[in-house]
C-alpha cells in the first residue's frame, strides 16, 4: 500500500520495501554557525538525487535531532553518501556542530497509516 | 560492531540486524490532554518487554514528533503492538493526541557512529 499524507511533514511512502537512513544526532553546546543554512542545503540536494523518496526530521529543545530519509534501494543512499557537497556537510557536522551521532541503514518491510479527517 | 554510546539520548545498538520501529506523528493543535504522562508511561513499559533494546526521540515545537523504538526480532514488536496498555494508549493517540501518523516496521543492516571525544 502507498502513503500519500496530506500533511507535507510526512514523507510519502511508496510500497515497502524502500530503504530508511534513521540520522540521530546530538548537537554540541553554543553557536552552530552555518548549521541551519547547511541543513537546508542538503535538504534540496537531497532532493535531487535518484532514488530519492522523501524525509522527515525533529530537533528536540535538548539538542536531540531525528532525520530519517528514504531512498529506493542501498544504491541511492551509497550515492548520496559519496556526493561532495553532502561529504563536506557531513565533515562540518563532525568538526562543529555534533557532538555525537548514530546512523542506520534500515530496510522498511511494512508500514501504516492513520489519518484524522 | 556494538555501539554503547554514552550520550543516553542515543539508544544502544548491538551488532545488525536488528529491527526499528520508525513512528512519526503529527499532533493535533489544541490541549494535549494525558498526553506526557502516558508517553512517560510508554517509554518504561516498553523497556519492560522482552526483546526491547531502546528507544530515540525528538519532538518539534511544530507538532512533528519522531520516536525510533529498537527490537530484537519482529516477534517482539508485535507482542508490544498488542500490549493491552499500549493498545489503550495508541487508541487514545487516534481520538485525542494526533492528527496523522505513520508507524514503518525496518530491519537495521548497518549502522555507524561518531561521538566526540
């Protein structure tokens, strides 16, 4: 079954299986100079690229983030890994603006939906 | 490779495969009334299931909310599913919590961290 959400916080959602990457950082204390630019950057460059499906993010008050993107197969996350804008994005993440992640690379096998109408 | 990180915002992650349980909300506008306390609730019966692993959680001041549960097997998962609390609570979260939602069952393949140390 597809998910077409009405509400555009919520990734579409084609038949399973598609590929999740689940990004969940903790971002340092103090100024995060250029974070919020460089984050929307990637948003649109990830956009971009093939094999894209969608995303969905949260940033907690305490510094707590989720991204989960979704992708069409390993070949497109392997991709957008390696892309050279997104590789210095991620080398900035580790220098300023992270003080820890943890990234998974899941296989989505099933999903549902609710939706209040 | 384990990962053991030491920002407890972050779950534990044992060595892949592994199931996680992507559930991304929406809440409704308006008071949210029992709402704290039951996910308070929920986060300490689950840790009580067997198979449970962790959890990760974010939830923006714009109403999205992104939990990641950690399961062992997929059996776990739908034992907690049917958990007659959390049943209570997931009906309460389609009549008064959320206005959408999408819950997607993965498999972890891999994983990698970063901690700044």
């Amino acid at each position: 079954m597809t998910i077409s959400p009405s509400d555009k916080r919520l990734s579409h959602a084609p038949e399973p299986p598609y590929m999740a990457v689940i990004f969940t950082s903790i971002q340092n204390d103090g100024p995060l100079d250029g974070y919020s630019q460089t984050a929307e950057d990637m948003v649109r460059l990830a956009a971009e690229q093939s094999g894209y499906i969608g995303y969905e993010s949260a940033h907690d008050r305490d510094g707590t983030g989720i991204t989960v993107s979704y992708w069409e197969n390993e070949a497109s996350i392997k991709k957008w890994k390696q892309q050279a804008d997104h590789m210095t994005a991620q080398k900035a993440g580790r220098n300023k603006w992270y003080r820890a992640y943890i990234t998974r690379i899941a296989r989505v096998d099933r999903h549902y939906a609710f939706e209040n109408t």
